[in-house]
C-alpha cells in the first residue's frame, strides 16, 4: 500500500471532523512498516476549539449533577466494551499482542466503569462538592464558614504518551468528565490511529455532550497559548518535554494547573528472606519479567531496577533468564508469540541507544540487544527487539539510575542490607511506582518508610495477598497514578481525588441560613421546619433540608440503665456499680449507655407505621457528648439535612442530624441518620 493512499486522520473540534490542510506524517504498522495513516493538525484553530470546549462542552457538563455524569460514564464505558475487538485489531498494528491489548483496552474501559461507580457512592446527586465540616468562626454560631468545590470553567488538555493509546486518554477523561470539564485530547502521533478510532466511538455513541470531547490529531501547533486560568494540562511524556509544556509562558503566566507522569526508574526489592524455592522469590522473577514483557516493556510502570540481596544475585540472574527464555518474540497473533514490537523503529534506536549508555557500567546476563528473530515478522522492518536483562555489580553507578531504556530492559542491582536497599530506591529521584516482595513485614516497614517520599505507589507483594495482587505495573483508578520528583510531581488518577483536581475549592463565609442555601445542605444554625405532618410520612420529593420532627421528653430510670446492661450484656461498671462509677472523673456516678441513649432517641422520632422510609441504613459521626444519668430527660431533633435521589432508582437517600438534648438543653448525643426514602411516583 502506497503512503498516499491511506487515511488522513482528521482532528474532532468544534462539534465537526476537520480535514488537515496537508497531507502529513506517515504512521507506519510497528511490526510490518507499512503505513497505517498519516497525520497532522494544519488548519486547526487551537483557541476556537478550547473556546468551544469552554462555552458548550462545559456549560453542558455543568447542566448535569455528578450523579447523571456518572451515569454517563457507564454507558460509554458499556457502549466501548461492545467495540472492544475492532480496537484489539488496530492495536496489533502498535506492536501489541492480544494480552497488551487488553492491558490498554479494557484498563481504559475500567477506569470508566470504577468512576461511575465512585461518583454514585461517593458524591452528591448535585453540582458542588462540600470538602470537609462547618467550620464555626464565631462564638454564637451565626458566623460560619463551608469548603466547596465546584467545576473549572476551562478545558482539561490532555498531551499523551504513545505506549497506552486507549487508556490514557480515558484515564485522563473519566476524572475531568465527571467533575464536569471537557476534554482535548492531543494523542502521541505514533499510535495516534488507535486513539482516533476510540474518540470516533465515543463520538458515534452519541451519549456525551456536544463539546465535552475534542481530539487534535498531529502536533499541538499553539494549542498552549490560548489557555486561560481556568484550564487544565496533564502530561504523560518524557521529562524534557514536561519540563518545556511546564515552562510554557502562558502556563506560568496563568498558573494553569499542569500534572504531569514522566520518566520513572521504577525499582522492585526482593526481601532478604525470600530464598529460592520460597513463594517470594519466585513472585519476584515471575513479576520482573512480565513487567519486562508486557508491551514490549514500554509502561512508565514497568521495573528498570532489579534491587536483590547480593548473595542471592546469582541465583535471581540465572532464574530470570530461564524465564525469559520461555518469551518468544514476534508478530502479535503468530502462534506461540509473547511479546510484541515496539511502536517504531525510532523507538528501538532509542532503547538502543539508552542501553550503550547502561552497558559503560553493566553485563548482558540475557539477551542480544543487536539481534533477534521474530515470529512471522521480518527483523528488518518491524520494531521488534527480545528482552535484555542487564547486571550492574556497582550500584552506585549513576547510569541504572538515571538512564532509562524505554523497553523490555532491566538491571539487576546488588543490596547489602535493608538502609542500602532504601537508599538504592531513592536514587531513581522520584518513582511512579516501587514494590517490595517479602514476607517479612518489619522489613516491608523499613522500606516503605524510608522510600515513600520519593514514590507515588508502593507494592508489598507476598504469599499472602499474591492470588488477588494486581501487580506491580498496574495503576488503579481508585489510588493515586504518578510520583514526585523525576516521575513528574503530578497524580493522575486517585478516585475522588483527581476529580476535586479539576474544582475550584472556595471557603465561603456567612451566616448558616445563607450557607444552607448555597450548599443545598442544612448546616446546624439555620431555620428548621416543623410542620404538621412528621417528616417520615414525606416522600423524597415532598421533602426539603430543615423538615424536622421534635420528640420527646422520656425519662431515663435506673430499671431502664439495668435492663439494658442485663439484656445486652454490655455490664461495663459505669453502667453497673454505682461506686466505681463515682470514681471515674468522667462520670461522677452510673450513667446511662450511650447506645441506650441513641435506642431511646430513635422510639421518640419513628413514625411507626409503612410509609415512605424504606429503611434505616446506618449512623455516622456519632459522638457522645454529655453524660446521661438516671433520672435525665432527654429530647431528640431530626432534621432533614441532605437528600440525594439515586438514578435510575425509585428511592433516594436522606441524611438526618440528630441532636439529642438533655432537660438543661445540652447536647448528650449527636449524629447523623441515613434513610432510604421511596420516591412518590
């Protein structure tokens, strides 16, 4: 196939596919060298695809509550999975096996499933996120203050690295899309291609808002100068280039907030106590080599450094080499292949190159980084290089820990004892991710602690937790995905935490009834409503924050502290020995159980009969605050404080305060009810 006759690949900005002006770069198939697309970015106007990301993708998003954009999330990802072979297909052109593919493919489809499903647990069915308590400033209570967060009014770009064509650009969405900004997305060109055919889905799907996705196809041109204080950049790359987007004078001028994943010398520790033959040496060869062959070693997560006790150097080179002896290298779906091409021809010239620089130090103990034959492919014309396993007696040698072959390449590096181990670990000046294979915990401990600065994610790998351990090399949607350091100083990923990334928290100062108001959420302070009908026969819809009920007196007796201690065994001797009791300067005498209490409360507030409350699904931030003797009266008030509805679901959720008060009106107990309340209709 001729180079001018295959498909241009076109950019996706301003609600159309743009056609580039010329005709572009050739992308070449990793493991044939024919050409699978050209590309470029001529003719695209940057700062009108930002602004129209800004004004409709983002006020769209801003439309719709946390809970509807997780929603979403769900079906794109559902929708993706049923297009999961065609992508598998394209893959194969980037030198990826079936097992790489996945990897790539179905770790982005994940990442949309888990932030739907966080997003539906873990916030609000509403537009503002509130981060932390009410922070009381005045004595008499009308003076407070709330954190919220609410969406940036920008656009969240997005440059990506060409080893993960799916799963980073939807890594890098899901977090942004439910928090509510869009995306642009500029892929690596490399294996831009297969990011096209995903962004081509996403778009025929239908389901996300108009402006909520744009792609750049080819180079980001002036992209950078149109950005505004209210945008976004991530950045998976190199560290030179991270460092020049990170410089850009309209990032620093604008204090664009920039997260970048760069180069990462990633180290994996074989603990002192795993002897041949035991389940953790054996993890630990098993785990370095896939990390050394999956994707052809090209994951930012994948070990570099090999750190083993130096009396066990040997026996490790020699186990790690049977192993990779086993991986046969070759075109992705040839029979008996393992391991693929990498993504070009430039790349292998640059593992090579990287490896003449660690071979001034090192050995070859596996391995020819100059030749190899694969499987149904030709060497010539694919990128195709084995793995290479390298030793480094001298640890101390700066190339292992500054050079990195961006390929199936590690170093084995000898350890004298746990302090040199930790300071091995910290030569890579700031990794994305370290594991420690031991089943010695005190040795787990001394690691972990002494390493954790310089590391975004650390693994304890053992016997123990093998079976459900998802490995070394696999970042998490739900934990942070990035490093300090040389590994970037960003995060992406992190649950939660990546989408408050992409909010403005703002502390917001005034009166509870004005709070109320802006948060959606009673704050203590603020006006109650007490009305005729008690709040449980209210559907969720009839429901407003500050329906209350207010119940009570009941007296608290002696007979009634006795019955409880008798009936539930707790016969802890504040409750029971009047004496022991009077002894104890908290108390000054028999008190009542704070679980009795908080039973009582609950027989004042009920509303006994069927009706809308479902069910009573838990407390939380229960505190007791004052005794409660016999002889006490207590009073409790409920008051709806938050109501969040479930999608798709005919109940919602209601968040109760409770306050329970004594006959001097001093708070005994306070905490927070959750309900499950029927919609009406």
């Amino acid at each position: 196939m001729s180079s001018s006759s295959v498909q241009v690949l076109p950019s996706y900005v301003q609600g159309r596919w743009h056609s580039p002006a010329d005709e572009g770069e050739v992308l070449p198939d990793a493991v044939t060298g024919e050409p699978v697309a050209r590309i470029s970015s001529a003719g695209v106007d940057m700062g009108a695809a930002l602004d129209h990301g800004r004004r409709v993708g983002g006020a769209a998003l801003r439309e719709l509550t946390f809970h509807q954009r997780a929603a979403l999330l769900k079906s794109l990802g559902s929708y993706l999975r049923e297009h999961r072979e065609e992508l598998y297909a394209l893959s194969a052109r980037t030198g990826a096996t079936r097992g790489d593919s996945k990897f790539d493919v179905d770790g982005g489809i994940g990442v949309l499933f888990t932030y739907s499903s966080k997003g539906r647990r873990e916030l609000p069915d509403g537009n503002v996120y509130l981060d932390g308590s009410v922070e009381p400033l005045g004595k008499g209570g009308t003076f407070v203050a709330q954190h919220l967060c609410t969406p940036l009014q920008g656009v969240a770009v997005q440059i990506n690295a060409f080893n993960f064509p799916v799963w980073g650009p939807l890594e890098k969405l899901a977090p942004a899309f439910l928090a509510g900004v869009p995306s642009l997305i500029k892929p690596a060109s490399r294996t831009a291609y297969l990011t096209h055919r995903l962004v081509e889905l996403i778009v025929e799907s239908g389901l996300l808002p108009e402006g909520s996705v744009q792609l750049v196809s080819g180079s980001a041109g002036d992209l950078l100068d149109h950005l505004t204080d209210q945008d976004l950049v991530s950045f998976t790359g190199s560290a030179a280039t991270a460092q020049r987007l990170r410089t850009h004078p309209v990032v620093a001028a604008n204090s664009v907030r920039f997260t970048a994943e760069a180069d990462s010398l990633n180290c994996s520790i074989l603990g002192p106590d795993a002897e041949a033959g035991t389940a953790e040496f054996d993890l630990f060869v098993d785990q370095l080599v896939t990390e050394m062959t999956v994707k052809a070693g090209q994951k930012c997560t994948a070990i570099r450094r090999a750190l083993v006790p130096a009396r066990r150097i040997d026996e490790v080179a020699a186990a790690v080499s049977a192993k990779l002896a086993e991986i046969t290298v070759g075109a992705p779906g040839a029979e008996g292949v393992r391991m693929g091409a990498l993504a070009g021809l430039d790349q292998r010239d640059e593992v090579r190159r990287s490896l003449k620089s660690l071979l001034e130090v090192a050995r070859v103990v596996h391995g020819d980084p100059n030749s190899v034959e694969p499987v149904g492919a030709d060497a010539e014309r694919g990128a195709f290089l084995g793995p290479i396993l390298l030793r480094c007696d001298d640890p101390e040698q700066p190339q292992p820990h500054e050079v990195e072959a961006f390929g199936p390449v590690s170093t084995l590096l000898p350890y004298e004892d746990t302090e040199h181990a930790v300071h091995l670990a910290r030569l890579g000046k700031g990794s994305l991710v370290g594991s420690v294979v031991t089943a010695d915990a005190e040795f787990a401990r001394e690691v972990v602690l002494g390493a954790a600065s310089r590391h975004g994610r650390l693994l304890v790998l053992n016997r123990h937790n093998a079976a459900e351990s998802t490995g070394h090399g696999s970042p998490l949607p739900q934990l942070v995905h990035g490093g300090p350091g040389r590994a970037g100083g960003g995060e992406e990923l992190g649950g939660i935490r990546s989408v408050l990334h992409h909010m403005q928290r703002t502390a917001v100062q005034g009166d509870p009834q004005t709070l109320t108001a802006v948060t959606g959420q009673w704050l203590p302070g603020s006006e109650r409503t007490v009305t005729d009908e008690h709040p449980f026969r209210k559907h969720l819809e009839q429901l407003r924050p500050g329906d209350t009920v207010v119940a009570g007196p009941r007296t608290v007796t002696a007979e009634d502290v006795a019955h409880f201690a008798e009936f539930t065994g707790d016969t802890f001797y504040a409750h029971t020995d009047e004496e022991a009791a009077r002894a104890n300067p908290f108390f000054g005498g028999r008190v009542a159980h704070g679980y009795l209490v908080v039973s009582f409360a609950a027989g004042l507030f009920v509303s006994p009969e069927p009706g809308p409350v479902l069910a009573n699904y838990g407390l939380e931030n229960l505190r007791f605050l004052t005794p409660t003797y016999p002889g006490d009266e207590i009073t409790v008030t409920l008051t709806a404080k938050q109501l969040t509805p479930r999608q798709n679901a005919d109940y919602g959720e209601v968040r109760w305060d409770a306050d329970v008060t004594n006959q001097d009106g001093a708070s005994v107990a306070k905490y927070d009810v959750l309900t499950l309340v029927a919609k009406s209709g």
